[in-house]
C-alpha cells in the first residue's frame, strides 16, 4: 500500500486557515434564529413565514452536505473549496441587501448551498493534512467551530441585532469570507488521488432521489408542528414522498455504476456506530439549545439578549475543555471519553430537568457549563474513532454523511422539543385542570389571596373573574414547566441509552506504515 499523502504547508496553519470558514459557516446556522422577529417587522412579513429563513438554508445545506465527496472528486477538492467560501460570501451580502423576504430566502438558499460543502471538505483537508496519531488534535481545533459557534449564535445574534440591524448578522461574514479564501488559495492543495478521479459522472437520478428526501423530510421537521403533523393533507403526502425517495435513493446508490454517495462506508463499523451517536448528540445538543432560551424568555421573562448570556458559558466551557480532550485523545482510550462525555451530558440534563419558576440564573448557568465540557468530551474523540479505520480516499464521502447526520439530528431535536413543549403543555393542563375546584385547600388559598387583592379595585364579581383567571394563569406556566422538565429528562435519558454503542467501537490494528492503532 502506498504511503499517506502529505501536504506541502505545516497542518497547524492549514487548520488554522480552514477554520474560519468553518466558524463563519457553523455560525450561520443559529445566528439569524433571534433575528427572526426584527426580519419579519422589517420585510413586512409574518413570524411564520419569517421561519423559511431558517428552513431554506437547512434545506439547501442538507441536500449538498452528502454531495461534498463526489464534488471534490470531480472538479478537484481547493477549487470547490474555494467556490463554496465564495458562494457564502456572496449571498451573506445578498442576504444583508435584501429588499423582501423573497429575497432574502433565495440568498439564505445559495448560503446554504455554499456552506453545505464547506464544512465537511474543511474537516476531510484537517483529517488528511495530520497524520492518524494527530488526528485527535486535528478535530480538537475543529470542535472549536462546529460545537462552540452553535452555541454563541444567539448571543452573538442579539447583541449585533440590538445594539446595530439584523442585516448586520450577515454582513460580518464578508471580511472573514475574503480572508478564508486568500487562506484556502495560499494553503489548500489536492492530494493525488482525488487529481486522478475528476473524469467521474455525476449520478443525476441519485441527486434528483437525494434532493427530494432531504428537501421533503427538513420541511416537514420545520414546518410538522405548525401543520399539526399528520392532520395536515400536505404532511401526509410530504411523508410519503420522503419514504419513498429515501427507499429509491438507497436502491439506486447500491446498483449505479458512478454513485454519488459510497454507501460502501457503512460496512465500517466504527463509522456506522459514530453516526448513531454523531446523531443522537445532534438531536441533544440542538434540542436543548432551542429550549434553554424558550424556557428563560418566555416562563422566566428574560429579554432575548439576556437568555443568550445565560448560554455563553457553556460555549465558553466546550472552547476551554477542548484543548485539554485535545491534548488527551491519544492517550486515553476514546471509549472511556465518550462515556465521561455521555455521562455528563444525561447529568447536565437530569439537572435541567430539576428547574422550577424559582430557580435564579446560576442554576441554568451550571448546568450548560456541565453541558459544554460534556460536548468536548464526546466531539473529538467521537470523529477521532469515527473516522479512525477509514482510508485518506474515503474521508470526503465519508466526512459529507457524518455532518449531514449531525444536522439532521439537529432538526429531529429541535422538532422534538417544538412538538413535546405544545403537547407536553396541552397534556398536563389536561390532568391539572380539574384541581381548580373550590373544594380543593391550595386552590382556595390562591383564589382567596388573588381575590382580597383585585376586589379592592372592582366590583366582587369582576373580582372573582380576575382571581380565577389569575390562577389558571398560573396553572398553564406549571403545565409548561412540566412539558419542558419532560424534554430535558428525555434528553438525559437518551444520552445514557447510547453508553453500550460506545463499547462496540474496535480498536483498529494495521500495518505500522499505513494505519497507526487507534484507542
């Protein structure tokens, strides 16, 4: 077997240098979502349909995150690369000049196309450019974008959209955009292997198959609760076209000749095993981000820049425990991190899941700090493992599925917690309802204490239709905290049911010249 492929530039400046396209790409995702309220008042648009803001871009990155290998074989890996920082670049500016809201979704839609590459070449040259026993410290550097900028987004998002214009959230990305592509230009290069396969065909029924699945299936993880899922028309036959897209791009893939994703990869099963957790961390990490601000906005009453603060610690902890995993990865073994990493990320959530209406902040605070070093415990050696048997030739297909899985787990969070929190509530209304009697003490003393208070400004019966209310006011907050103590319980719970995946990984044993061993 012939000797890995080594680039002319030192891996620590070509991190470096892949790196800020990565952040500013990562970072997009969550950082227009506290905007959206300013977007929609400032385009003339509803709150609803300020949200294909958001949909748009997920749809267009997840439609090309699992193109990124074909892409980089066939028209070479820098200069798609350097188009897509371009791409970004371009439409953040469209994006920030946007004269309607149509507009402003065709230019997130070419965002999300630009970036929907971007990110998993920046990760396949970061994997390629270090040698395996420095592959931990490779994804160490990399974690610093794709976990911490999620979580500053909102923070980052408010404090640009408060103290400037929304359109700023996209303007910011020019400088960094032009910079990245003067870094990628300088220090990126393609290996010889991907030089030697740019004459492959593009699988166009494969693409075709691909588009709708992911396009169907993010609209409707978007758009299901909004519909009331199933009772929508449009939701059954968006499910169905899914499925059905879904089953004939898997067929397809396995007999073409060229296909466009090498689903070959999966009979690794180190990567089949990283994808279940990458997956089940996306759904976590994402699902929680959404509900921590809901929970402080709207049951705490925090402003929306507040509720960003209150998560800028957990951001701080993932970007300051990483160096640290980073320096340790090759010298623990990665199962035992992931199990520290999944172990603290259930008791993060176990102990959101014990708020009440109050709590102060600090008790928010600590628990996405547990949070944070929970993520840097798992990210890192989770690629590391994930990727650890696969070849150099195999890493762009193989980098494209393991972000999308990421996303795609992030939807499915989000989701979650959009639907559980309005059912949840419904549901606990519904079994706390009938405590408003009369008879009941704890109801009487509340109902008492509000009505002495109001019928010293009305009348008695005026006054007792406010007590009542007051008190049903009251019951339907406790019927929301207990939608959103369920979700993160569900959340720990899912972080413990992945422990006995984590022991399935194998050790990789190979020929010293090719493959170092893996932990």
């Amino acid at each position: 077997m012939q000797p890995e492929w080594k680039p002319r530039h030192s891996p620590w400046l070509i991190a470096m240098g892949v790196m800020m396209a990565t952040f500013m790409e990562v970072l997009d995702t969550s950082i227009a979502n506290i905007a959206l309220p300013h977007i929609a008042g400032s385009l003339s648009a509803t709150p609803e349909e300020a949200t294909w803001v958001l949909t748009s871009y997920l749809v267009s990155n997840a439609i090309v995150l699992p193109t990124t290998g074909w892409l980089a074989n066939h028209f070479g890996r820098k200069r798609v690369f350097i188009s897509c920082i371009a791409m970004f670049t371009i439409a953040s500016a469209l994006c920030g000049l946007a004269w309607s809201l149509p507009t402003l979704i065709f230019a997130r839609i070419l965002q999300g196309i630009g970036g929907g590459a971007m990110v998993p070449i920046a990760q396949s040259i970061m994997l390629e450019s270090f040698p395996r026993q420095k592959r931990g410290a490779a994804m160490a550097i990399f974690a610093q974008g794709v976990v911490v900028a999620p979580i500053l987004g909102p923070t980052l998002g408010g404090w640009i959209t408060d103290s400037y214009s929304w359109r700023w959230i996209f303007y910011i990305n020019l400088p960094v955009g032009i910079m990245a592509i003067l870094a990628a230009q300088w220090l990126v290069e393609d290996p010889p292997y991907i030089q030697r396969n740019r004459s492959a065909t593009i699988d166009y029924v494969g693409f075709g198959l691909l588009a709708v699945w992911l396009g169907t299936l993010q609209i409707l993880l978007d758009k299901g609760q909004e519909a009331d899922w199933f009772g929508a028309v449009w939701v059954r036959w968006f499910t169905l076209a899914s499925v059905l897209s879904f089953a004939g791009f898997i067929w397809w893939q396995l007999k073409a000749e060229h296909p466009l994703v090498d689903l070959k990869v999966f009979k690794n099963r180190n990567f089949t095993i990283g994808l279940i957790l990458m997956t089940t961390l996306g759904a976590i990490l994402y699902g929680t981000t959404a509900q921590i601000p809901l929970f402080l906005q709207t049951l705490m009453g925090y402003p929306a820049l507040q509720s960003g603060y209150a998560m800028s610690p957990r951001g701080i902890a993932a970007f300051v425990t990483t160096f640290f995993v980073g320096r340790i990865v090759g010298k623990v073994r990665a199962k035992w991190m992931l199990c520290v990493g999944f172990v603290l990320l259930a008791a993060s959530s176990f102990m959101l899941s014990d708020l009440n209406l109050q709590v102060a902040q600090i008790n928010v605070i600590w628990p996405s700090i547990v949070n944070g070093i929970a993520i840097s415990f798992i990210f890192v050696p989770l690629t590391t493992a994930t990727m650890s048997q696969l070849h150099q030739q195999q890493l762009g297909n193989a980098t494209g599925l393991y972000n999308l899985m990421r996303n795609l787990g992030g939807s499915i969070g989000i989701a979650f917690v959009t639907t559980m929190l309005a059912r949840g509530a419904q549901t606990h209304q519904a079994l706390m309802v009938g405590q408003l009697a009369l008879d009941n003490p704890a109801f009487r003393q509340q109902f008492d204490a509000a009505h002495k208070l109001l019928v010293h400004h009305t009348d008695a019966v005026t006054a007792s239709r406010q007590a009542y209310n007051a008190v049903y006011s009251l019951l339907d907050q406790q019927a929301h905290l207990w939608a959103f103590v369920d979700n993160f319980f569900i959340f720990g719970a899912m972080a413990l049911v992945t422990l006995p995946l984590i022991f399935l990984f194998k050790r990789v044993t190979a020929p010293a010249k090719t493959l170092e061993t893996v932990h």
